[in-house]
C-alpha cells in the first residue's frame, strides 16, 4: 500500500489528511494523484466508496492558489447531497490550506448562494442545472477555472443532464485540467471525454476491489406479483436494525414506502423528485435509527454516507451489474457483517449470472419463508427482547403484579399472554405495487434449476431483534 507521505503532498495536506484518521491511500487515490498532480486529464474509473473525492480533491486543492479571489476549481455532481458531501470532504482537505469551497445546488434559496459567490470562493461544487442557472445570470465566472471535474458522469447521464454538462464545459478554458469520474463507461460518456479531454489517463479500479467479502449475498427466484409479500415476510423473519431497500423506479419507491407503513413498518422512500428539505430530513430519520427501512433509487442512494446498514433487499435486479455492487455496499462497512437478498424474476435470471461474473462472487438460492415462519420469527425477537429486558435489570416495579398473575395463572399462560401481546403478526393488508416492466430479456447460461428443497440460503440468518424507536442508540 501506497502512504500519503510518499506522494510528494504539502504539510497542510499531510495534516489535514493524518487528522481525517487516514495513512495509506486507496487504489484510485495512490494511482491518480501522481498523475494529476502531473496535469494530466484523467478518466478514473471507480465506485462510490473508493475515495475518490481525496483523489481528485488533494491535487485539486495542491494547485488552488489561495491569494487569487478567482474560481479557479469547479466540481460537477449528479445529486445535492453528493455535492454537500463533496464540498464537505474538500474543506476538510483544504482546512489548513486556506481554501474557500461553496456548495451550488436546486432547492436552496439562489439569492442566498449569489451572495455566497460574492465572498470569492476558490472552488465550486454543485449540481449540473443549478450551475449553469448561475453561469446564465452572469454571477458564476469561470474563465479562470484551471481544474474541471465531472464526478459520477454515468449517473449525470442517467439524469439526463448530459446537454447542462456539455453547456458548462463549453464555458471553462480549453487549456484545463479535466478529470472524469464514472462507475461505468458507456458510450456518450465516452464521446464526452473523446471531445473535451485531452489525451486523458485511464485508471480503474479492478472489480475484486468493488464488492465487500464480508456481504453475504443470495438471491430470491421470485414472481414480479409476489414480490411485496417476500419482501414483508423476510423482514418479519430477519428483523434488521437498518435496512434499505432498493426500486428501479421513483414510482416503485414511492409505492413500496407506503406499502410498508401500511403493514406497520417505519418506512420512507427518497429520490430524486423529492425537495431538498425532505430528502434531508428523511436521511437524518434515518442515520437516527427513527426509521427501519429507507426505500430509495440508485440516484438518490450513490455517494451518501450511511453506516449501520445490516441488511439491503434489491426489489429489482439492475440492469447494470457494477450498480448492484454500489447498492450491496451500503452494507457490511466498517468490518461488520451484512446481508443482500436480490429478487429475481424467471425471466431475468441471465442477470443474475452477469452480476456474479462481476462480483466474482456465486450468490446463494433462498427459500422465502411462509406466513407461518415469519410469525414465527416475530415471536422469536418478542423473546429475546423479553430476555434481554430482563438482563437489563430495572424490573423491580413490576414484580409485586407479576406475582398476583402467577398465583392465578400459570407461568406457561402468563408468558404465552405476554408474547402475543408483544408480538407484530404478519400482516396481510392488502397493498398496491405497480408491475414494473421486466428488463429486457437476457438468455441465462448458467444451470439453476433446483429444487426448493436444495435452496441454501438461510432467510433467519443474520436476524436481529427488531428495536423499537426508544431504545435504538443514535449513531
């Protein structure tokens, strides 16, 4: 492993990277800051999670030039709450530097952020239309910019944002240093770096550096129309602290999020249509613990910073492979355990093998559980949260009642009482998913058909006892 002290960075980087907590760069951090620290134009291909911030954020703020009171740097992300986290992570960076960074983006009030550009910052971050709506009333100046990057180009396209990042590179200096993020290389994206790059560098990171070996992954070959009652079923049964679950679509989460409160989940969806505002709030319920599950899209999801995730369902399967790889990685972070249950339909199954070709991990079959064995698991986390209350201590103001029940019951009733009015039973209420079209058929090469009775995949395993919002601890 390559250490920051070795890649020639100044004192102030060098402190503020050793108070970040961090001494050995990452694979896309060690092989892109000598490059870029060269002038070179750089295609880095890499996931969410790789680090790729400090790796163009340190060169970055190595070349600002902290006398000028020019915009010297501009970011572009997909998402607000990418570009909040990304000018973040660059003040950390650039704290000992004396480098001023401002966050651009829809949902806040642009009168406020017009008087924030009139206190000279030396690098923007921020989103595709709100840049270009500054850039259009002539109060974002850009023709001293010397570094351009475009972070998670694959998903600005999926946005459609491809015509605003084409109008902004077309303001910038010919003669910058242009840097391109993308988890995956399709072709516009290409054309993109063919017209604006010069000579660029490719650095990617490997795939066996994408995926987390502590994730236990398995699928669930499973109808479209039955899909809800898994999904409720295997939460019932694994109980997980946090969870996410992942839609192809915003109508998907939207539907998927109410489904769930209506069988008595703590429940939230967040995409792209919601404001700004309640996106926030939403992910601070949700980093609280005072939700169980957030439903979200791959937009709304790709590069916010969400610990204590045990468990990610993926409702629909994408249709890009390296996604899947950015969703399960919401979970087993910090060197904890985590689980990812894919659902899969009949006819989407050649995806299935396109994925594990990717992760160049098999994902195990799972059996969905029965109503019966999901009342079964609640019944299961009723007693061990009995049992953990008791072990706890602080029962003493109830044990004169608990001893008047005893003595006219018995103790087998007493507690058979206490279960069923402690336990959540399934609940069947009837909800309305939408059908998503399927993705577009794909011939599936490998031999999966097995009988139910070989299905490998443990659904309990892993479970938790589902807390309550009083006695979650926030993080």
């Amino acid at each position: 492993m390559t250490k920051f002290s070795e890649l020639n960075l100044s004192p102030a980087i060098l402190k503020a990277v050793k108070r970040m907590g961090f001494e050995e760069a990452s694979p896309i951090q060690a092989a892109t800051i000598p490059l870029t620290m060269q002038g070179k134009d750089i295609i880095g291909q890499a996931q969410t999670g790789t680090g790729k911030t400090a790796a163009f954020g340190i060169p970055l703020i190595e070349k600002i030039d902290h006398r000028s009171r020019n915009i010297q740097g501009i970011i572009i992300a997909p998402t607000r709450e990418l570009a909040i986290q990304v000018s973040e992570e660059l003040y950390r960076i650039g704290q000992d530097s004396r480098v001023h960074v401002l966050a651009v983006y829809g949902g806040q009030d642009i009168s406020r952020q017009i008087r924030a550009l009139k206190n000279h910052p030396q690098i923007i971050v921020g989103t595709p239309g709100r840049i270009l709506d500054h850039i259009h009333r002539g109060t974002l100046k850009l023709d001293h910019v010397h570094t351009l990057v475009l972070d998670e180009a694959d998903e600005m396209l999926n946005m459609g944002f491809i015509d605003d990042i084409e109008a902004i590179l077309s303001t910038v200096p010919k003669d910058r240093q242009t840097m391109l993020f993308s988890a995956t290389m399709p072709d516009p994206i290409r054309k993109i770096a063919e017209r604006f790059m010069n000579n660029p560098e490719l650095v990617r990171v490997k795939a066996k550096e994408m995926t987390v070996p502590s994730i236990e992954q398995y699928y669930v070959k499973v109808q479209e129309r039955e899909k809800f009652d898994v999904l409720s079923r295997l939460l019932d049964v694994q109980s997980p602290d946090l969870a996410i679950v992942f839609g192809r679509t915003k109508r998907r989460v939207d539907e998927l999020a109410n489904a769930l409160n209506l069988r008595g989940y703590l429940a939230e969806g967040i995409h792209g249509d919601l404001s700004q505002a309640k996106r926030l709030s939403v992910l601070r319920k949700f980093k609280d613990g005072k939700i169980d599950v957030l439903v979200a899209t791959d937009v709304a999801a790709r590069g916010l910073d969400i610990s204590g995730v045990t468990h990610v369902y993926n409702y629909d399967i994408p249709q890009d492979p390296e996604s899947y790889v950015h969703r399960i990685g919401r979970t087993g972070r910090a060197g904890r355990e985590g689980m990812a249950m894919t659902f899969v339909t009949p006819r989407e199954m050649g995806y299935l093998k396109t994925v594990e070709q990717t992760t160049k991990k098999r994902m195990l079959p799972m059996r969905p559980p029965t109503w019966d064995e999901a009342f079964e698991g609640q019944q299961r986390v009723t007693m061990e949260r009995i049992g953990e209350t008791i072990k706890e201590g602080n029962i003493d103001e109830y044990m004169s009642v608990a001893k008047e029940l005893l003595a006219e019951y018995d103790p087998a009733e007493v507690t058979a009482a206490a279960l069923k009015l402690m336990t959540k039973e399934p609940d069947k209420t009837p909800v309305h998913i939408s059908e998503e079209r399927p993705l577009p058929h794909k011939k599936d090469h490998s031999r999966r058909g097995k009988p139910a009775g070989s299905y490998k995949g443990s659904y309990n395993k892993g479970r938790k006892p589902r807390r309550t919002t009083t006695n979650r601890k926030p993080f």
